[in-house]
C-alpha cells in the first residue's frame, strides 16, 4: 500500500516529543495564507477540520489533512514530513522548540499512482 504521507525520523522524534507536551495531535497542510505553505501541528480539538478538508492518513499516530482543493494539485505527490530548525508557523505547536516541519514531496511511480487510482479519496 502506498502511503501519500510520511514523515522522517527526525520528524517523528519531533512529533513524540509535541505529544508528550500536548496530547493527542492532528496535522492540517497550510494552503499558504499566514505560515506559508507548511505543515501545522495542532492539538486536537485546537484547529476545526471542515468539510472541504480531507485525511491522507497518519505519521506518527497523529491525522495529516489538506484541503480537497489543495489536493487536486498534489495529489500525484507522496508528502514527506520532515524538520529543520528555524521558527516556522507562529500557529504551529512546534514553534517553541527551535524546529519548523517541512513538507518535501516526491511523484509517484506509474505503478504507486495506478495503486493509488483505486483507492481515490
């Protein structure tokens, strides 16, 4: 099964270390309003997921969502959640830490997108 987004180890270390700190987490890609466009943490029940909003599935326990408009631009991408330091989205949780995720992304093969075609969301 392809997975349409993953996360590095840093990027899992990081999240392990937010839900020690906060509790359960969800992440929502920014389309690029105020923080760009980047991936946001949030404690559950801190960002409200609406209708146009869709699930690409988990990294680290935790639900990464994108908008369905959003989607249909990257939809042929696996997204790879990842960490690099710096101060990234002032409404994301690990801004307290030094570190921002970083959303990196990579085309799926023929064969990952033939698979994925079957499950479209």
């Amino acid at each position: 099964m392809v997975d349409q987004v993953i996360a590095t180890p840093a990027a899992l270390e990081l999240i392990a270390t937010l839900q020690a700190k906060h509790g359960a987490l969800l992440f929502h890609q920014s389309g690029g309003c105020c923080d760009g466009s980047a991936p946001m943490c949030f404690a559950v029940g801190e960002f409200i997921l609406g209708d146009a909003d869709i699930a690409l599935g988990e990294i680290g326990g935790c639900r990464f969502y994108m908008s369905r408009a959003q989607f249909d631009y990257w939809q042929h991408t696996q997204l790879i959640i990842d960490v690099v330091p710096g101060r990234g989205g002032m409404f994301s949780l690990e801004g307290a830490e030094g570190l921002r995720f970083l959303t990196r992304s990579r085309l799926y093969t023929d064969a990952e997108s033939a698979e994925l075609a079957t499950t479209a969301k």
